[in-house]
C-alpha cells in the first residue's frame, strides 16, 4: 500500500472501509485504489511526499482541515491548498 494525502470535503470507497473526511488526512490506498487517483472522478489525493513537500503545518491541518473551515483560512493556507489542487491536476493531466 502507498500513503496518499486527501484533498476534498468528504469520500468514501464503498467496500474498502476507506472513508475520508478532512483535507490532508492520510490513507494507505491499495493498488488498484490508488491507480484511480489519477483518473478524474477518482478519489481526489496525492502521494503524501508530494503533499508534504509543500510545508503544511499540524496546526493548519489541525485548524483547517474541515472543509467548512477554508472560508476562514489564512491566505497562506489557500496558497498552499491551491499548490496540492495544482499537483493533482498535473497528476491527472499526465503532466
């Protein structure tokens, strides 16, 4: 299994036991889950070395993991929630 970082609001893989809440939790996806994160409608997260490189904090994803709680977030955090959304279309673009 490879650890991946979510990037959304809510999601859950029906018959996987994987459900996923908060922006920035981290899931071990086995292989056939994670192949489908790089297909458009596939569970929105990328590797965790990716998402880790862009320097979140524990007390931002702490604070701002909720996805109610972006509307309030520092403009710090939202640049660096728009680098992890960047990766990921990057990721699905085959870029």
């Amino acid at each position: 299994m490879t650890t991946f970082v979510f990037l959304g609001a809510y999601s859950e893989v029906l018959g996987a036991g994987i459900k996923l809440t908060r922006f920035g939790q981290r899931v071990d996806l086995p292989p056939e889950i994670a192949d489908e994160t790089t297909l458009a409608g596939g569970l929105p997260c990328i590797p965790a070395e990716q998402f880790d490189a862009i320097g979140f904090t524990a007390e931002e994803l702490r604070k701002y993991g909720p996805a109610a709680a972006h509307e309030n977030a520092p403009p710090e955090f939202l640049a660096k929630k728009a680098q992890a959304l960047q990766i990921l279309h990057s990721i699905r673009e085959g870029e």
